[in-house]
C-alpha cells in the first residue's frame, strides 16, 4: 500500500494546494471537462512539467522518472497495443520487473483470471468489447506492480449498463488488493458509488471536499460536472414503438419517447459520434456539419460544429481528434445513438 501526497503543486493547467489519498483508499477527483482532473495524473504519474512536490510513502519523487514512480496510469485512451495479442501486452508491462518467466506465466494466469479475460489471451485489442478493453488496460497496468492507481474516465466511453457493472467489479478488486487509487471522473454518481472521499475541480483549482459535498449536493447540483447540449426541435411524430420522429437542423431524428410532450433534447458532448467520412449503418440519427471552433483542454478536445443554425459541442480525445486529420472550417459527418438522446421542453 502507499499513500499519495500534492504540496505546492501547479502548471498552466491545474493548481493543487495540497492534497492527500490515504493508503488503500480510492479517492475521486470530480470537475467538468478541462478542469485540470487529467493533468493533476499527468503530474503524479511523472508526465508533465509543474512546480511544487509529489510525495509517494513520504518520500518526494519530483526527479523520479515516470517509469521508476510506480504509479499504474490507465489513460482515456486506454493505450493497448494494437499489434500485440493480449498476453503480448502483458509480457510488455513486466518487462522492467527483475522476476523469473515462470513468475509472469503465473502472474498474467492470476491476473486475466481475476479480470475474466482468460479467454482473451491469444487475441488482439481490436477484437475486444469496450468492457474487455477496459479490463485489458487495467490487467497490464497491475501487471506492473504498481504502488498506486492512476484512472482518467475510466468508464466514460461504456454504456450505461457496462460501465455500471465494471465500476462495481473493480471497486470489489480494488478492496482485494487494498491498491491505492485516485480517479477522475465528470460524473458524481459514479465518484459516489467508487469512492472513499471525493474532492472537486472547477477552472483548475482543487477543492477539499468531504461528505458534506455527497450530502448537500444529493443529485441536485450535479449539471456543473457537464453540460449537455440542449437543442431544439419541431414537427415531433409520435409512433407505436415507443419512439417519436422529430425535426432538427440536421434532419429527422429518432428519439425515445415517454408519452410527453417535448420542444427539445438533449445529448451529452461525449456521446456525440463524428468522422471525417459518412459513418457506417443506416441512415439513423446522422448529421453533417462543420467545425466553427476548436479548443484544447488538459484532458481532450471540443469542437464547435455548425448544423445550420444549431451549434454542437463535442469532446474528443486528443489521440481521436489527431487520427481525424481535420481542421478548423472543415466538414465533419456524425450520428447520435438512440440512447443518448433524452426528450425535454
């Protein structure tokens, strides 16, 4: 076990005044996107410059090297090699341990059979679930020996019943091996159910947060973590399967239908899918548009896109948004699942 202390800490990102994760504890770090959530793991993971101290077990490591930390940092991104099967990835992350072949032989064994990915070995990332990936990431990590956990949204790109069920797979696994573990997250109800104590960052700046914040909150004051779009539409259909047809600057959508009446819907900035080329399916829930703005955060990308008159926001990853090769003006195609969609008025 090992305990994980910020003093002084900051860059242009984030500014942490002092923070501390007792040992064994899972500790949340809440906030909406680019809040610093990102590069406050950047930073204790030994992956960004900044001013101030880390201390790990007391001990600062502000000139230890990234790999020497032992700090396990499981990235949105996730950052499986696509080239190797999964036990390939594995053998890379015990490439530094000083431990015998027969060892890690044992050690994926114990490891895939906790995670339940056994059947994975011989396979490679692309032909994974989004569960099985996740769970990929954090075999490799744990692979690793590390002293801490690092988790950066861990379950944002899960659907809802997935990443429910993950969330309290690994908060049993966590308790099992009493691992260390900070986690960032935009999404209260899942810093509720995960975490020992919860901490809140807003503009970069990290607040002490304690259960008063659980208490006072109660799903009330939720919206600051993320804000959806909120778009309009008209010429709403209802039909008999329990969805409604509706018109939108992008077209006709298909929407869930709760036998109310509604001008609007709304869709999360995470949930919208975009490309460079017309998607892949039929022609449901799809639009054309093109990219008005584009700003960096710590942790991804939004982009501004025009549909007609209506404007998108949606959040990438930076690894997504360079693979895209687009730019600023450029058109972008994208679609919307069913759902993610929530009527309103």
């Amino acid at each position: 076990m090992a305990c994980i202390r910020l003093k002084g800490v900051k860059n242009r990102f984030v500014r942490v005044d002092d923070f501390s994760a007792a040992d064994g504890c899972i500790c949340a770090v809440v906030g909406p996107s680019g809040a610093g959530k990102t590069s406050m793991l950047r930073i204790i993971a030994g992956l960004s410059d900044h001013e101030g101290s880390v201390f790990i077990n007391e001990k600062e490591i502000n000139h230890t090297r990234a790999y020497e930390r032992k700090a396990g940092f499981v990235s949105q991104d996730l950052h499986l090699f696509p080239h190797l099967t999964l036990e390939g990835n594995l053998n890379l992350a015990m490439h530094s341990l000083d431990i015998k072949r027969a060892v890690k032989v044992n050690k994926i064994k114990e490891l895939t059979g906790l995670l339940r990915i056994s059947h994975l070995m011989g396979r490679k990332p692309d032909t994974f679930s989004g569960g099985e990936k996740q769970r990929a990431a954090l075999a490799r990590v744990l692979a690793s020996e590390p002293e801490v956990l690092l988790l950066d949204e861990p379950f944002s790109k899960l659907d809802f019943r997935t990443a429910r069920y993950l969330r309290q797979e690994f908060r049993n696994l966590q308790k099992k091996l009493s691992l260390t573990t900070i986690i960032v997250t935009h999404d209260i109800q899942e810093a509720r159910e995960l975490a020992d104590c919860i901490w809140v960052m807003q503009d970069g700046v990290l607040a002490s947060s304690t259960s008063s914040f659980t208490a006072e909150s109660n799903g009330k004051n939720d919206s600051f973590l993320e804000i959806p779009n909120v778009v309009c539409c008209n010429g709403v259909e209802c039909l008999d399967n329990g969805l409604a047809c509706a018109q939108w600057a992008g077209g006709s959508l298909l929407l869930p239908y709760e036998n109310k009446k509604f001008s609007k819907f709304t869709v999360s900035r995470r949930k919208i899918m975009i490309g460079a080329e017309p998607p892949d399916g039929p022609p449901i829930n799809r639009f054309k548009g093109e990219i008005e703005n584009i700003k960096d955060t710590d942790d991804g990308i939004i982009l501004s896109i025009r549909i007609d008159n209506t404007m998108l926001m949606v959040e990438l990853s930076c690894d997504y948004w360079e693979r895209m090769g687009l730019t600023q003006g450029e058109t972008v195609h994208g679609y919307m699942r069913l759902r993610d969609l929530r009527c309103c008025n």
